[in-house]
C-alpha cells in the first residue's frame, strides 16, 4: 500500500523519496567534498511540531540552497545534527517537507521539472516574470497551495522572492504568518552565490564555504500588523536594511585597509 500512497498534491510519496535520494546523491558529494558545509543549530529541527511549520530563509541561487536544506533537516532528523556528511536522505521518512518556488523556474526544463517532485509548491510571482518586472493580480488558486503546505507540514519559503541580497521583503509572507500562525524558524545561508551560479547547478568557486545557521524559533505577537511582522522576519533572516549597511561598512573599511 505504501507504494500507491500519496500526499495532499496528490504525488506519489513513494516516486518523492526516490528522486530526493537520487539527486541528494548527486550533490552529497559537491557538498562535503567540493565544498565546506558549516551547519549551526539544526537541532532545532529535531524538537519541531509535524505540521503548521514556516522555514523562511535568504536566498542565493535557485536550486543549491533548497538541497542543502533538505540535506541539513534529514541528517538532523536522523540524529545527526550540524552534520550533513550523515546521508539523511536516503532515510527520508518525512515527506510532508515543501518549499515555495517559481513555476516558471521549476518549468525552466527537465531537470528543474523533476526536482519539483522533491516538495516545490509552484507558484506564478505576481512582481516578476521571464526576467522583467511585472504587476498582476495574485492567483487565489496558487495561495490555496501555499496554505496546504503550511498546515499539512514543513514549508520553506524565501521571503524576497529573488536572490538579490537585502532586497525588500514581500508582504505575502507575513500575511501567511498572521493568518496560519505557524511556527517561524528564521534560516540564514551564506557562501552559495559565491560557490555556484545563479542557478546553483554549477560551480564557481570550489572550496567555498556554505554556512546554514538555524535560529530558535520566533516570538512572534500574530496581532501584530502584517508590516511589522514582516519587519521582524527581515531582521531574523539577516536582511533588513540595517544588515545592508552594516555589510557595506565593513566593505569600505577593508577597501581601506
């Protein structure tokens, strides 16, 4: 029976566990060997609830950050914590694990297309589209997805939207917080955009360091407004314009030097 179960998308759990072990392989290897991993704090994933969970997270290439997430939540889960040399993939028993993305990058080709089985909750970015910047109207459908995800299981999301560094926070995402009060694990990675491309598919720069820091938990008032919940996201995720300019403070001062 376990081969025909199937989760609340209706994809088969079976054909999900497959393709996460075989391309978590692929990259396992990338990783621990090509490059240096630094996980902190993933312990946390341990003491998590099995539902109503929001990871939100910077965001440095399209494919590369989600992977390594995966990798980090299965070691810890499999006792492993801060240690992603533990292939906790191949032991994946928890499927309810989603992450938002861009339909148009998970449709982009084959490849993106089979990773979308991995968990990608697919959905149509109403302020950008084929690289330009647009305006339409939100699609409630695709909301309604966003909604199953948190209250089913684990959801990661990345809250710009975009993997340009300290760009401006979009408001869907406290307004998701508000309405489902989920429990909020704010991520910060670092290292991705200068170990591979955009896309996270090939390498840059070998020997980088990938750093995954997962915070507590937030203490999060959900009477808050969306605006100063989405505040308080920015800055748990490193990406408030107080950690721009604290960055480019330490840019000058080495140019300096």
């Amino acid at each position: 029976m376990g081969l025909f179960k199937k989760n609340v998308f209706g994809q088969s759990i079976f054909l999900k566990r497959v393709i996460i072990r075989l391309f978590g392989t692929i990259v396992y290897f990338r990783f621990n060997w090509v490059h240096k991993p630094r996980v902190r704090g993933a312990e946390i994933f341990r003491d998590l609830p099995n539902e109503n969970v929001l990871i939100v997270s910077n965001h440095q290439t399209y494919f590369a950050d989600v992977s390594f997430f995966l990798h980090a939540i299965y070691s810890s889960l499999g006792g492993r914590p801060n240690n992603i040399k533990y292939p906790g993939f191949l032991f994946c028993k928890k499927h309810n694990i989603y992450y938002v993305a861009a339909e148009e990058t998970m449709k982009s080709g084959f490849l993106p297309k089979m990773l979308a089985y991995s968990g990608a909750v697919t959905v149509n970015r109403s302020w950008r589209a084929n690289g330009k910047n647009v305006r339409r109207k939100v699609d409630r459908s695709e909301t309604q997805k966003i909604d199953t995800a948190i209250k089913t299981g684990w959801t990661i999301t990345f809250p710009q939207g975009t993997t340009t560094p300290y760009t401006k926070g979009r408001i869907g995402t406290a307004i998701l917080v508000k309405k489902h009060q989920p429990i909020v694990v704010p991520v910060v990675i670092d290292g991705f955009r200068r170990a591979f491309d955009k896309k996270g598919l090939k390498n840059k720069k070998r020997g980088s360091v990938l750093s995954m820091t997962v915070k507590p938990p937030m203490n999060i008032n959900y009477d808050d407004k969306v605006e100063d919940i989405l505040d308080q996201i920015m800055d748990a995720i490193e990406q408030s314009p107080s950690y721009n300019w604290h960055d480019e403070n330490l840019k000058s001062q080495s140019n300096q030097n």
